[in-house]
C-alpha cells in the first residue's frame, strides 16, 4: 500500500490541530484565572521560601498547581529574558525551602533555559528541604513540591549561582 501521498496533508492536519488546540487551551487558562473558583484555588496553594546564608527570601512564585484532581497554569516559569535574577548565591553553598504547608516530598533544580536546548540540574539534597547548589550561572530555581491529598505545586525564581 502507498502511503506517500497522504503523509504530508496528514502531517499538516496534525500540525493544524495541535496549533488550534493549544491556542484553545492557552486562552482557556487565562480566561480562566479570572474566575472565582480559580481564585480560591490559588489561595490554596501553598507559600514557600528560601534561606540561604540565614536570610529568608520570598521570591519563589508558583506557575503550576495541582490541587488533586485538575492541573492548573497560574503563570509561568522566571526566565533570563523577562527579569533580574532575584538572589546571588555562591555555587557549593546551601538553600533550605521553607513551606507553610509541610509537604511530603520536594524536588529542586537549576534550569538554564538560555541554551537551544533547555538543561536541567537536579539539586543534592543535604537534609530535609536543603539542598547544594551547583553549578555556577544564571538559572532558573524550580523547586516541585507534593504535599498530602495528592497536591502538587510547581515554583521557580531567578538566581545567579556565583561560581567558587
């Protein structure tokens, strides 16, 4: 059976959904955020913080959330291109994340999202919720945290990691 001839229409009807889908979808969760219901679901998330070198900083915003039964796009990762990095840190040092809620399980990495291909850098976890930071450059901090009925939150600010 000759498949040639439908290979490229069938490629540019996929290509066609996929683009109407995700600019369905993309305005759906803006549209959305203005809602009640989605109000009271980002009063639901959980704060955290960061403590680096005794000094507590608030910079860590959510860009995800799940609070169990539908994920939800609250904004978007820090990224170099929109902003300053909002912490220096030194590279071998440590960050401690501090919750308001305590969660189950915590995962944190630095991202260089200015490559052509985005790199991700799982963090070592010292002891509970404190983690080395290497390597050195601007990142994006991205801390994933699941805490108790199934919740999940995503966050990220930007950090410039001195190197050693």
């Amino acid at each position: 059976m000759e498949y040639r001839n439908i290979e490229r229409p069938l490629l540019s009807l996929v290509l066609i959904i996929l683009l109407v889908t995700v600019a369905t979808h993309s305005r759906y969760v803006i549209q959305a955020m203005g809602t009640t219901d989605d109000r009271s679901i980002l009063n639901k998330i959980p704060k955290v913080s960061c403590i680096y070198q005794g000094k507590e900083y608030d910079t860590l915003t959510p860009f995800k959330f799940n609070d169990g039964q539908r994920l939800i796009q609250v904004g978007f990762q820090a990224v170099a291109d929109n902003i300053m990095p909002q912490m220096t840190v030194q590279e071998g040092k440590t960050i401690t994340m501090k919750f308001d809620k305590n969660p189950t399980r915590v995962e944190v990495l630095l991202i260089d999202y200015d490559g052509d291909v985005s790199v991700g850098f799982p963090l070592k976890e010292i002891r509970k919720n404190t983690f080395e930071l290497t390597p050195g450059g601007i990142k994006t901090l991205e801390v994933r945290a699941l805490f108790p009925g199934n919740e999940q939150a995503f966050y990220s600010t930007l950090i410039d990691v001195k190197k050693s």
